[in-house]
C-alpha cells in the first residue's frame, strides 16, 4: 500500500481559526472530521498552527501530540458526529513553545510511523493534557493555541469535534452541535 497525501491545505491563505481551550479536566482537545475513499498509510500529518499571547505573555504552554480517531456515527458530515475510538497516537509531540506567534502560524508535523487506514471516516485531533492557559501567580489568561484554517473545496473535510469535559456520563469528544 503507498502513501497517499488524505488532504492538503497547507500553501492556501489562512482565513480563520479554531482554538484549543483547556477544559475543566485539564485536557484540550480539537480535530476535524475527514472520509477515506480507499485505504490508506498514515505516517506523518502535518498542520498549520499560530500562537498567540495575551497580557504581557507569550502564549500557552505545554505539549500537543496528534491523534487519530474513529467516527461516533460513521456518517460523513453528520454535526451530530465526534471523535470516538482511538485508532492512533503520534510518536512525537510539540511543545507551545516552538509554534510560531504570527497570524500565517508554523506547519508542525506529528509523526505516525506507517498507520494503515481502511476506507472510512475518520476523525484528526489535536491533543494536550498539560497546555497552562493561565498563569498561576496572577490568574491572568496567557494567549492561546489557533489551528489556522483555509478556504479548501476539498470534498473530503467534515465537521469539527472537540474535547467536552461538561458532558453527560462524563468527559469526551463532542459534536459540532454540542459545540454551537
């Protein structure tokens, strides 16, 4: 099986963001939604993430690993859709420190080693369980972590899924509804 390029939005202009909050578990997570037609090996993703600082500070702190998950509904652009199931963890993490602070952001890859893939949706989420937003002497907020985005036609993005620790039954991915 060869390596194939899922999607790529890297070299378009960026036009917006998510950010990655820190919930009251203290874990942050985002990703997005995306459909394999055929089967595929994953063994490097590479994302395009800014940080930015708030009150005198340089931005947030800690660690981000990429993460692969399977799909709750198994339906392509479902809002209703989140990340469920582990399938792979990156074998590096970055820390906040290296991404870049200006609005164009840094491509940061996260390695996967060769992960096979089956045709199927999927969902690609950044992780942290250790991002400082805020600073603990003065209580004051740091900045934040922005995922850049870009208008991209590609036909094989979905809807977003984020980490929701005020869910019933307990703390997980949530839907893009829960979200709204």
């Amino acid at each position: 099986m060869s390596e194939t390029t899922i999607f790529d939005n890297l070299n378009k202009e960026v036009n917006g963001s998510d950010n990655l909050w820190v919930q009251e578990d203290g874990n942050t997570g985002l990703g997005v939604q995306f459909r394999l037609f055929s089967a595929a090996v994953v063994s490097r993703v590479r994302v395009r993430l800014s940080r930015e600082g708030w009150n005198g500070f340089s931005g947030p702190t800690g660690h981000i690993s990429g993460r692969i998950y399977g799909s709750h509904t198994n339906q392509f652009r479902d809002e209703n859709d989140y990340a469920d199931g582990l399938v792979a963890q990156s074998a590096n993490d970055v820390t906040c420190e290296e991404i870049w602070s200006n609005e164009e952001g840094a491509i940061v890859e996260f390695i996967f080693g060769g992960v096979e893939l089956a045709a199927g949706i999927y969902f690609l989420c950044l992780w942290s369980s250790d991002m400082i937003f805020e600073d603990p002497e003065t209580q004051n907020q740091m900045g934040v972590i922005r995922w850049q985005g870009t208008d991209s036609a590609v036909s094989n993005v979905g809807y977003v899924t984020f980490w929701f620790s005020g869910a019933e039954g307990g703390a997980r991915w949530g839907s893009y509804r829960e979200w709204d």
